[in-house]
C-alpha cells in the first residue's frame, strides 16, 4: 500500500516545477516560462519573493508563500539604509516564511526553476529541489565596459557575475542569459552549462487592453516603484515644452492605485475604465497625457519614442526599436548608478540626460529632428536585446533535460 502512495506521489512530483523570481520584471518572465512549460505537461507553482507576484495570478498559477511590497522594492543590493527600512516592515519574517513555504513546495518537485540572480538562486539552493535551473535576465558582461572593480560598489551582485553566484550556477542543470556574450563568458569562468537561447525579456510584455488613441505615441515609463512619483513630474513638464510634435503621449502606469501623483499645476480625471486608458491627466495650459494600465503591449507596438526611468519596461522598449530618453531618480531604483549600468547595457538605443523638463525635451528634439541619430537608436536596441522566441526554446530545453533524466 505505501508503495503504491510512493509511486503515485513520485509520478505526480515528476511534471510538478516550482518558479522562484525576484523581481516584477523576473515575474514576467517566470509567468510566461511557466505558461509554456504547463503547455509542454507540468503543473508550475510560483514563489515570487519581491512584490505580490500578480504576473503570476494572472495567468492562473498557484502562488505561493507570503507577498508583500518591501520599501525598497526589492532594489536593496548593499544599501543598508534601504535594507533597514525593509527589516522594519518585516522583512526577515516574510522572507522565513517564503523559505518553509520553498521548502515544503520542494518535496513535491521536479524542478526548481530560478527566474533571478544571485539571492533567488541562493534561496533555491538553500531551500530547493534538485535539479535545479536559472534564468538570469539581469545581469550581463556588458555592464562591466568600462567599470571599474570599486565603481558602483553597492550594484556589485547586478554588474557583474560574481564569485558566489558563478559558484552556485556550477550546481544548476542550465542557466540562460540574457545574450551571447555573457554565456560565452560563464563558459570561459567555470559555468560550461550556461547557454544563450535568446533573451526572455523579449518574450514578457503584456497588457493587450486597448488603447483608441491616435498613434504613435510618446511612452512614458516612470517605473513599478517608488522612483515613479519623481520622474512622472518631471516626464508631464517635459510634454509641455513638445505640445507641436504628433505624438500622443501615454503612460504606461504599473503602480496601484493612481493616487497622490503630486501633479502641481495638472489634473487627474477618472475615465471610469479598469483597463486601457483610465486616467487623463491635463495642465491648465491644455497640455494632456493619458494614464494607461494593463496595455503595456499595445502601447509598445504603437510608440515611436519613451521617456523612461524603469528597468524591464525600458529593455522591452528598446529591443521594440523604440528609442529611449532617460534620467536618474533619487531611487530606489532609477538612481545614477543604475542609469549609469543601463547605458552601458543598451548602448545608442538610450539617451541619459539630467533630470531637468527642459534638457529632457531638448534630446526628444535632437533624436526627432537628426534622422541618423533616431535610426541608429532603433537598430542598437533590436539588435541588442535579440530577437523574440527564447521563452519557448528554454521551456523546451528543461522540458527535455526533466524527461530525459
């Protein structure tokens, strides 16, 4: 009898995976992987250690463990000011609970897939099942162009492959990057199982609710954390000093609820949708901007150019072709140094700029009225983030490791 419940119990465990993320764009990411790999006969979990993982709810998986928005929103690195302020809002009961909840999903496993970098990949090595995968969609060699070993110190674990991480991917069955030449890297430092299949960012971007506004549009990408409610203002000033220009400027909004915008001088309307366009926002001056949630999707394959202090949502842009303006923001993401290390990973596709209305509306000018500088930007965006499809190819390559083992 207690073999039979073994069997049974094992034959479950083996279409069973666990995704791990740590991140709103690794949610992303982690809830398309597991759309694909449930098509091709697992049954996935997630575990979304930063933020309430709503990637993940909606397309349907079981999330598991608690949620919650830290005050950092995840972007901690060594910052101890930020991690104090996370400790004060529990983060380390969280995080113990979100690590028996791992454990406990493990036993039942077949996998642990790690859509992150090092912390996630820590937690599935501590707490995980084996065999173990890692999608690293953050951190890249191109970061390291010209950076100094002690320059962007408290950014060391996203700039670079450290020794710990590289230590730990040795015990992973795969790992996939973001591009060729960080595989290629991984390789030569001792990570003969890391490979490129394409760039899953690419595969990531969702919000298909509809937009009726005149195309194309100017996008603006204030970001899912708190840097948005410095830069938005600044990004409506900008629109300001560009009214003559035939773009209709839609911001693609990831924080809710849209309240205490702090908008001097603009006004924030309601439209009474969910989804789409759900608020207008107007200056005195006739200056309109319109508020769009769930249609991040649409609005990329309409935009011709992005105001931007995001992550994610800038690299899907870009490799959209997409031209990109973007500023530092006091944090807790958006700060110099992460401004910094984006331009060094998106090259001519992005254009950085203070954070001042009028030098911001100076370089959309400049990209708009010099065609060489536009085109050049567009083609180093596509060409750095590669072409879409990984998704499917790395769901298929654990699939295949999973049934073959």
């Amino acid at each position: 009898m207690s073999t039979g419940f073994s069997a049974q119990r094992s034959a479950l465990a083996v279409r069973r995976i666990v995704v791990l993320s740590n991140g709103h764009g690794e949610d992303a990411i982690g809830a398309v992987l597991g759309r694909e790999l449930t098509t091709l006969g697992f049954d996935v979990s997630a575990l979304p250690l930063v933020g309430k993982g709503d990637a993940y709810e909606l397309q349907g998986f079981q999330v598991l463990g608690p949620r919650r928005e830290m005050p950092s929103g995840g972007m901690v690195h060594l910052n101890p000011k930020m991690f104090w302020r996370d400790l004060q809002a529990g983060w380390l009961s969280m995080s113990l609970a979100q690590w028996k909840a791992l454990r406990q999903a493990a036993k039942n496993a077949a996998a642990t897939l790690v859509v992150g970098d090092l912390y996630a990949l820590l937690a599935a090595n501590l707490f995980g099942g084996r065999p173990l995968f890692q999608v690293q969609p953050l951190v890249s060699v191109r970061y390291q162009n010209g950076l100094g070993l002690l320059d962007e110190l408290p950014r060391i674990t996203v700039n670079r492959f450290v020794l710990p991480e590289r230590l730990l991917m040795r015990k992973a069955a795969g790992v996939y990057l973001r591009d060729r030449e960080s595989a290629e890297w991984l390789n030569e430092h001792g990570v003969p199982q890391a490979r490129y299949l394409g760039n899953p960012l690419m595969d990531a971007a969702s919000g298909t609710a509809a937009l009726d506004l005149p195309a194309p549009y100017l996008l603006l990408l204030p970001g899912s954390r708190e840097d948005a409610y410095f830069s938005l203002p600044v990004m409506l000033e900008a629109l300001r000093q560009l009214r003559d220009y035939p773009l209709t400027p839609v911001i693609a909004w990831a924080r809710e609820p849209v309240v205490n915008l702090g908008l001097s001088g603009w006004q924030l309307t309601p439209t009474g949708q969910t989804a789409g366009v759900t608020h207008l926002i107007e200056h005195l001056d006739g200056t309109r901007a319109y508020l769009a949630q769930h249609a991040f999707k649409i609005a990329l394959e309409n935009s011709q150019l992005a105001l931007s202090t995001s992550g994610t949502a800038a690299e899907q842009a870009a490799g959209h072709g997409i031209p990109l303006i973007s500023f530092p923001t006091p944090g807790p993401q958006y700060t110099p140094a992460f401004a910094k290390a984006q331009k060094r990973l998106l090259q001519d596709a992005l254009t950085l700029t203070s954070a001042k209305p009028a030098t911001v509306a100076g370089a959309v000018h400049q990209l708009m009225t010099i065609p060489n500088l536009y085109h050049d930007a567009q083609k180093a965006g596509r060409e750095l983030m590669g072409e879409p499809g990984a998704v499917g190819r790395i769901a298929q390559d654990i699939a295949n490791h999973l049934t073959k083992n």
